[in-house]
C-alpha cells in the first residue's frame, strides 16, 4: 500500500501466489486478487488478531493455490489502530488507488462498521470475520459484506443462556464502553430479563483499561451469582487478573467472558483462568481437522508455537471460501462474489456444518467451555473443558423476515 507511511500504519505486502498456468480470466480486476487484512497489530487484540490474521490469510492463498485456475493472490495488511477514521481511511486508499479486492478480519465493532460503510455498494468485499456488531446483519446490513465467527447476540444470547440453564440468574456487567461492550450487554441483559433472571448492575471501562479494581469491587459487592465481563483482549485479561487477586470466584461468584481466546487464556496462565466460562466458535483442539490447521499455523513464520484463535481460524475459513467463489465465478467484483458465497452450506473443516445466510450471516455451533485447572492440562495449549454444544440455529439470531434487505 502507498500513501501510508510503513512506521505508522505497519503496512506490508505479504505474499503474491501464481500458479504456472498462466493468467487469471479477465474478469479478475488487473489480473489479481488483492485481499487486505485489517486489523490491530499493535494494541490490546495484537495476540488474538494482529500477524496471526496475516498468516492464516496467507494460508488461505497458499492452500487456494490458484484455484486451478491460475488465479493470482496477493495479501496486504494495515493497522486500524482501533480508530474507526484510521480503518476509513485504510479502506478508501486500499480501494481507490491499490486495488484491493476484499477486507479481511477488523476487530473492533466501531472501526467495523465504518469499513462496512465505505464498502458498500462498491465492488469490494467486506469479510468481516472479526468484527462482533450484530448491526452488520440489521440495521447496518450490506450485500458486501460477510459476518463470520460471532457477533453480540449469539456471543450475548447464547451465552446468557448457556449460563442460566446452569443456574446463573443475578448477573453483574464490567462493560468496554464503545460498541462492541455495549451490544453484548444489552443483547444479554434482554435474555437475561426476559427469562427471569436479574440485572443488579453494571460499570462501563474505557478501551486499553489497566485498573479494574474499582469495577469489581464493585461487581463483588453486588452479591451478583455471574459477573459478566463484555470486553475483550488485553482488557479481558487485566480484569480476570486482578479478579483472581480478589478472590472473586473463591467467594462463590462465577465469571464469564463474552469474547476470550485461548491466546488469552495462555497469556494470563491456568492458574488466574481456571474455572472461567467462556464461549468459543473454534477450539485448535477440537478434532483432527482443527488440529491439523494449528499445527501448521503455530510453525508458520513469527508464530513461535502458538496455537490459532477463533479470529485467526476465522480469517482463513472467510478468505478461502472468498477465494472459492472467486474461482467458481471468476470476478472479484462483490456483486458477483458474494452471491456465490451465499450458496454455500456444507461442512467447513474448522467451524463445522456452515451455512452462509442471505443476510450475510454465517452461522455453525457455537461451545460454551470452561478452563481447566493447571493440573488437567497435559500439553501446551490444552486448556479447555467443553460444557455444552450449541447447534447453529440456536446460537445466532434468526434472519430478519425475508432476510435482512440487500437493497441499501
């Protein structure tokens, strides 16, 4: 990318993938695919997204190998800085001038929604696989653009659900104060209440908070049965730390988080995390299949072991099935793209039975989990207990009557 400068944006290009067999069809704008990743290289989502989106792009591109087709790749990445003007900005110039064909990943639900803003009705694809408002497939649903791995109200809902099914009735919130937080709470504070449970309060935290002491000292003293923390990243970690040094779950109250990883659960040990409820839509652990794509993620360049997160998974799932439909259309153009993307339901190798809604929504089950004791762990990452099983027609709102309009 041009026009930015590499020191502040991080801004690089990553891979161009050809296949021998000469050039794409002409359909593909400038005989390329250009998939730009965006997202939070630097700041508080660095471990769950940031380089590992990169590479499970570029593994996307390499296990795409041309489509048998001859079909060219290239993936370029930026960091939005968690700005919504920096992500607008990005997009327009990747857009405009660099001709990128399709936006991968974007944490962060305010810098989401402005990317599916400057996408819409251009010819570019929004995959947001990362990005968690539940707006992209309501009020703010776009034909360009397709919602992967969670959003808010299967994150609210079903885990508001799974919780009081198991008796978690009184709820406290340590909310993030900026969309994502907010969607969270109130998607889960409307299950809570509809289905006889209670709300005693809530504190609201700013992004990048390394104090949380107020907010659950706060949480604790409400006697609240599930503290309910709707954050995410380093905010997520900070407060679950500093609850550890409270006691809070010795004292009898149980803690959830709405949006963990497991890159998350390494980063604070099984000694802070255990017995935390959490709910995920991937787990490297699951079956061969997810272990077979953590094993190659964690020897990729830079990754150093680490095993993938749900974002991460979900960058590769939306970039491959992107390029799948590229191949199978032969545009790159979104009002061709996406429609195609559309008509897939089948089995994806990391989320399960999949099937790509006409809103845009991708919905597969969702697992609600509980991290282990130190002692339960055999080998490095194994950190989870699975719970419960959510089918995928339960775990995601359903589509609005007819779909949510495609024409905006």
């Amino acid at each position: 990318m041009r026009g930015f400068g590499i020191g502040r944006f991080g801004i690089g290009l990553a891979l161009a993938l050809a296949c021998a067999a000469g050039n794409a069809r002409a359909e593909i704008s400038d005989n390329v695919v250009r998939v730009g990743v965006l997202n939070d290289i630097s700041g508080i989502f660095q471990d769950t997204n940031g380089m590992g989106s990169v590479e499970a792009a570029r593994m996307a591109a390499e296990d795409f190998n041309g489509g048998g087709k001859g079909i060219k790749v290239e993936i370029v990445y930026a960091d939005h800085q968690n700005k919504a003007d920096v992500g607008s900005a990005i997009a327009r110039k990747w857009l405009d001038v660099e001709g990128v064909d399709a936006i991968v990943d974007v944490p962060n639900s305010a810098v989401g929604l402005a990317i599916n803003t400057v996408l819409r009705d251009s010819r570019m694809t929004f995959l947001a696989s990362s990005t968690a408002s539940s707006d992209l497939t309501g009020k703010a649903c776009s034909p360009n653009t397709i919602q992967w791995v969670n959003d808010a109200w299967a994150t609210g809902n079903t885990t508001a659900a799974a919780m009081m099914q198991r008796g978690g009735k009184d709820w406290y919130f340590v909310t993030v104060d900026y969309a994502l937080g907010k969607g969270i709470e109130a998607e889960a504070t409307n299950y809570i209440e509809k289905h006889g449970g209670k709300v005693l309060g809530s504190s609201k935290h700013p992004l990048g908070t390394s104090d949380f002491a107020s907010f659950l000292l706060q949480a604790q003293n409400s006697k609240a049965k599930v503290i309910g923390l709707a954050n995410a990243g380093g905010d997520t970690i900070n407060a679950v730390k500093q609850a550890a040094e409270f006691g809070i779950q010795q004292g009898g109250q149980t803690m959830v988080a709405f949006l963990l990883f497991v890159n998350d659960v390494h980063g604070m040990g099984l000694k802070v995390a255990q017995g935390l409820q959490l709910l995920e839509a991937f787990y490297w652990d699951m079956n061969d299949d997810t272990r077979a794509f953590a094993k190659r993620f964690a020897a990729r360049p830079g990754m150093n072991g680490k095993m993938p997160s749900g974002n991460q998974a979900g960058v590769y799932a939306s970039t491959l099935a992107y390029l799948n439909a590229v191949a199978a259309t032969g545009s790159d153009d979104a009002k061709v793209v996406v429609p195609q993307m559309k008509t897939f339901k089948g089995k994806d190798k990391l989320f399960g039975e999949t099937t790509i809604r006409q809103d845009g929504r991708v919905i597969h089950p969702m697992y609600l989990f509980e991290v282990k004791k130190p002692e339960e762990s055999k080998y490095p990452y194994d950190y989870y207990r699975l719970i419960a099983t959510i089918p995928a027609e339960q775990a995601f709102r359903p589509p609005a009557d007819g779909g949510c309009s495609l024409v905006k």
